[in-house]
C-alpha cells in the first residue's frame, strides 16, 4: 500500500507517526455517498461517488475484504470485485467517481445475496500544517462500508422488516434474549433492537442476519430475567439507508 500512495507524493515525515483508523462516513473528511453500495447482478457495474469537503488534497486507496476489518489491499484478490480507479488523488471541495466491477473470478450464489465490504483509506499531504520541522503524526482515515451483490432475479426486498420472524429465548449461561430468523433471500441489516418487557425498555446489540439463517441476540445483562408477554421491535436499514421499524409480540417462558 505504501508503494502505491508514494507514487503521489505521500511520505513518511521524519520522526512522524503513522496512524491508521477506522471511521463512520460521516466522521472522515473524504465521504461517500450513501451508506451502502447495491451491485445488481445485471449490472456491467456500479459508480461510488466520493466527495472531499476538505481545504487541502488526499490520496485515497479502495480495496475490498470479505469481512475482516483487518485486511490490507495485499489480501483483497480473493475478493471478486475491482475498484478504478484504485489509487487517486482528490482535489479540496471536489469529488471522484470510483467504477466497481464484478470481475467474476469467483461464482456467487444466485438465491441469495453476497456480502462484502469496500474500503476506502484517505491520506492527507505530509505538510498539512505548514512545513516546520518536528514530529508530526500523520492520519490515515479509513470508511469502510458494505456492498451487497444482489442477483437480479430476486428483485428489491420491500419491507424486510414486515418478514422477519422473532422468538424469545433463555440460555443458563447467557441469560434471556431473542432470536431473529430471516427466512428470505436479503441480508436483515439491524440498526437497532429494542424489547419492551415488564414495563421496561431494554436495547440489544444489533447486527445483521444473513439470508435464510438465524441469529440470537442478548440482553446485555444475565440479571434481566423477562417473563411472560413482551414486544420486541427491530428497526431495519433500507436500501437507501433509511430505517424501517417493525414491533413483534413475544413470550419469555
């Protein structure tokens, strides 16, 4: 990676320390637009738009990772997408346009969805700040967000939210929760969980659940202990990024 941003330019100051962290899109100055990429298999390819509302210019590389938040460009050949272009440079208060491309390498699935991420790292210029000469610490942001390869024969999900299906549970070791199942073809991006029990409002860490499985989820102590009638709702993120909320009556035994 560092061969391929120093071709534009961006050099380890002496002394300097590099930092590499993971952001939320709307914590990095180089954005992208939309909180998710949707790649139709019909589709010869996908545009991501990126946008720097910073003064002064980066480099940002993309690559791809199949789900370890840990891997580098070197390990994204596995992955069955390319990014164009791959290396850039982005001018202050502009924006780059990145082609994405199923290469085809690998087959995918044709009843269900296919889920990777795509990286972006952005590295602003060694003499941000001016040109004294002391330590400095040089950070590299990086927004990493999901794409979804979605076969065109199973159309848009609709409400997603509507077609879930809930159980309440209980495990001597982990206490109560709830088990969602998703029987369709989408991944269920979970943006929130909420169960209502007893008269009070317990959250639940949320997450995906990919298509035609199931997942539980916890309550984050083993002292709540529901009994009887409750709802759980669950709030869904769209395809537009949106969120949708559905409520589900469940019993703890």
């Amino acid at each position: 990676m560092m061969k391929d941003l120093l071709r534009y330019g961006i050099r380890a100051l002496p002394g300097a320390a590099l930092f590499f962290a993971a952001v939320a899109t709307s914590q990095a100055s180089v954005t992208i637009m939309g909180s998710r990429i949707i790649y139709a298999s019909s589709a010869s390819s996908v545009d991501v738009q990126l946008k720097n509302s910073d003064s002064f210019p980066y480099v940002v590389q993309t690559w791809f990772d199949d789900g370890d938040v840990n891997a580098s460009p070197q390990n994204s050949s596995a992955v069955p997408f390319i990014a164009t272009p791959p290396v850039f440079r982005i001018q202050p208060k502009t924006g780059q346009v990145v082609r994405i491309v199923y290469s085809k390498t690998k087959s995918l699935p044709e009843d269900r969805e296919s889920l990777y991420w795509f990286n972006a790292l952005q590295v602003p210029p060694a003499n941000v700040g001016g040109a004294q000469k002391q330590n400095k610490m040089l950070v590299m942001l990086r927004t990493r967000i999901k794409l979804f390869y979605r076969p065109a024969s199973l159309g848009a999900p609709g409400n997603l939210a509507q077609k879930l299906q809930l159980k309440a549970i209980t495990d001597a070791q982990k206490g109560a929760g709830v088990e969602i199942t998703n029987p369709t073809p989408w991944f269920a991006s979970i943006g929130n969980l909420n169960a209502q029990v007893n008269g009070l409002s317990h959250s639940l860490v949320s997450d995906m659940v990919a298509p035609f499985s199931s997942q539980r989820f916890w309550f984050s102590s083993k002292a709540i202990t529901p009994k009887g009638n409750g709802r759980v709702k669950v709030t869904l993120v769209n395809d537009q990024g949106a969120r949708v909320s559905e409520d589900y009556a469940v019993t703890w035994p």
